[in-house]
C-alpha cells in the first residue's frame, strides 16, 4: 500500500484565506499547542520562490515505514537490530513492551496516513481528544529530523552525507495502490533506507521552507 509525504507552505495567502482546506487542522494544532505551553503554528508571509506549493515530496510502502519505526525502537532501546523480512508479532510485542518510549518518539508514535508534522520543537508528540480522533499525534520537524540522525548509522546511513533526495510521486496514490518502486539498494535495510531519505527530505525541507509535514 501507498504513503505518500506532502508539504504543507506555512504562509498567510493559504493558511489565512477563508477556504484554506487545513483550517480545521490548524486549529486542532494550535489548540494542543497552547495546551502545553508552546506558541502556534508559525505562518509566514508569502514570499515567491521560496515557499512553493502544495505538493508530493515522496512516497514510500505503508509496510516499510514500520520497518523504520522498528529498527529506530530497537536502536533507542538498546536491542540488537538485524535485518527482517516481514513484520510479525514480533514488532507488536515490541511495541507494547517499550509503548513508554514508543509515545516519546515522534517518528514512532504517529498515524500512518493522517496527522502532520510542523516546524516547531518540541519534546514529546502531542495529543488530545480531537487529535486522536481525527489525525492522530502532532509531531515536530525538529525532533524527527533528530530521530533520523540518531537511527541513520544503524541502517548504514551517514547524515552528515545523507543518500540523494527521493524522486517525488508524479500525483497522488490511493491508499489501496501499490507503491512506486523505491531506487535499488544492496544494503539488508534498503527498505527501512528508503524510507528514512523520504522523511528526511520532508523533514528538511519542512524546516528550510516553513512547511508542514502530511501523510496521506
């Protein structure tokens, strides 16, 4: 199954026009923001050339990204990580056994195909009522970039040299679709890789342009 990363420009001309079609979210987010003390989604003036659209920055399969969000849990717990060729109740009992770190841990405790990720640090993901039950936990673009850096040499990545950018999708995929094939790669972990240069991509352009980060 398809998972696609949109970024969402932060700027006045969409955020505050009257049929901006993140109205609802954006009000979601500041509210859990307040809630604990940290200031609203910033929202910048429009300025041509450096904010962009509304657009697809990468997709990936929906599997792979647990495979990511495993080998990052087995490297925050300090358990050995070794390659995998499916997902079992290995991964579910993980989970339940580490949920504490897990909740802590912006690229782990998120929806799949909801929620977003904004240019603002904070701690800890987010969440409230409405958040959870609608698009699931806020999470940081700061604080997942950092997770990325922390897990990238365990699956062979140097951040400090990152792989090339993924090639966008060309439109929207469906949930249901198969996703593009990702580039090949030798390496045990080329999925949880590719992956990782997805949400890598996002996160900084996240931070460079002033956007938000949106599966779908």
């Amino acid at each position: 199954m398809a998972c696609d990363l949109w970024l969402v420009p932060l700027v006045d001309v969409l955020c505050h026009a009257p049929d901006n079609p993140f109205a609802e979210e954006l009000a979601q987010y500041n509210k859990a923001l307040a809630e604990n003390g940290l200031p609203p989604v910033p929202v910048h003036p429009y300025m041509p050339g450096l904010s962009g659209d509304v657009a697809p920055v990468a997709g990936f399969d929906y599997d792979a990204l647990h495979f990511l969000r495993r080998a990052h849990l087995l490297t925050l717990t300090g358990l050995p990580l070794s390659p995998v060729d499916e997902l079992g109740g290995d991964y579910e009992q993980l989970l339940e056994m580490f949920e504490p770190t897990a909740r802590q841990s912006h690229l782990v405790w998120h929806y799949d195909h909801t929620g977003a990720y904004v240019p603002l640090d904070f701690a800890h993901p987010l969440s409230n009522d409405d958040l959870l039950a609608g698009g699931g936990p806020l999470g940081s673009s700061q604080a997942l970039l950092r997770e990325l850096e922390y897990v990238g040499p365990a699956l062979g990545i140097d951040p400090a040299n990152p792989p090339a950018p993924p090639a966008p999708p060309p439109g929207p995929t469906e949930l249901e679709q198969p996703a593009a094939p990702a580039p090949y790669d030798p390496s045990p972990y080329a999925r949880e890789r590719h992956v990782w240069s997805c949400l890598y991509t996002a996160a900084t352009r996240s931070l460079a342009q002033g956007a938000m980060i949106v599966f779908s």
